[in-house]
C-alpha cells in the first residue's frame, strides 16, 4: 500500500510543473552516505555514497525529483530519496554540496540542488523497504576510489558525489555517528554484484 501510494503522487510523464522566477523547473536530491568497515582503509573505515539506476539507463544517478507544491529544496530532496530507494531509516539533511543546470526535453531549464544526507547515530543500520518506486533497479554504495570508474548518467554527478565524500569523511573522523554494515557493490534484488562498468557515460544534455 505505501509503495501504491508512493507511485500514484508522482506526477505522470509529460506534466507541466511550475517554473521559477528565471524560468526553470526545480529539482532537489541526496547524496546518502554511511560508513563501512574495512581493514585494508586508512582507519579501519571507509565512506559510500549511495547511487542508483533507474529505468533503462546504463548509467547511474542520484535520488533527485521536482519539487512539489510548496515544498523546499530540502524536503523535496528527503522525499525523493524515500521514494526512489525505498529508505525507510531516519535521514537527516546535511550541507548542499552541489548543483547542477541543464536543459531537458520539453526544452525548459532545469535547476537540481543536491545535500548531504546520513542517519543520526541513535537510528542504528540502515534499512530499505520494498516502498522505492519500481523505475529503480539497482541501489549501490561506491568509495570514492570506485568512483572515477563508475558509468554515471551524467558527468556532473561526479564531483557533487566527490564532495560530499570528502567532507562527510572529514567530518566522521571527528564525531561518532550509526554503525552501517555490509559489503560494497550494487544491490539487486537482494543480490550483492560487485563488478564494476569500465566505461564513463557522456553527460546527458536531455537529463530528466
């Protein structure tokens, strides 16, 4: 019922939204990131951001949607991330870590903001849900040594990814935060895969 929920209020394809005073759509997303223990890591640890695929794209994204109604960027960003991978765990928003502008194929611009996101400490491992939308196919965590090597649907992504690993990682390596297990690699169905796509994806002018 909650995923039923969740895929009727996304607006259908091909709906008008709303412009901004410069004339683009807004769109908000997260950067979701937990910590993973490793022996072979400097510290005994390591830093993932969570990325997925979506449809038939061969690249990966972050979770990111328009902004509905009279939202804020923030919460838009949270609600996306719930909805597109099924995160049931507490989040909370961190620092904007990057933006991104483009036009897309209706021909409008399009302005995306992105924030930091992890769970509080009290909120324990995380926990996805069978809520996330059917368009998302795979959940999957990457370092960011993995991430010069990861297919990307767009460029772009690659340094809001990059910096929000570098200043989650230099800020847990000051503060105590939730214990998140679990092997790298892309989730599938309940499946761990860990090879990794070699080629990079051009950045896609016609993003949506």
């Amino acid at each position: 019922q909650q995923q039923q929920q969740q895929q009727s209020s996304r607006p259908q394809r091909g709906v008008q939204y709303a412009l901004n005073a410069q004339g683009e759509e807004e769109s908000a997303g997260c950067v979701l990131m937990r910590v993973r223990r490793d022996s072979e890591a400097a510290g005994g640890e390591v830093v993932e951001a969570l990325i997925i695929q979506r449809g038939g794209n061969r690249g990966y994204e972050l979770p990111k949607g328009h902004l509905e109604q009279d939202e804020t960027a923030e919460q838009a960003a949270v609600r996306e991330l719930r909805e597109e991978t099924g995160l049931v765990t507490e989040v909370e928003l961190g620092d904007f870590v990057g933006e991104s502008r483009y036009k897309i194929r209706n021909g409008n611009a399009k302005w995306v903001r992105f924030f930091a996101a992890s769970c509080p400490s009290s909120a324990g491992p995380l926990e996805f849900g069978l809520g996330k939308e059917k368009a998302t196919t795979e959940l999957r965590w990457v370092t960011l040594q993995e991430l010069p090597q990861v297919q990307l649907k767009a460029e772009a992504t690659r340094r809001i990814i990059r910096m929000a690993l570098d200043k989650q990682q230099q800020r847990w390596s000051q503060q105590p935060r939730c214990s998140m297990e679990g092997r790298p690699g892309v989730t599938q169905a309940g499946a761990d895969l860990h090879p990794l796509p070699a080629a990079e994806a051009p950045a896609d002018p016609a993003e949506v």
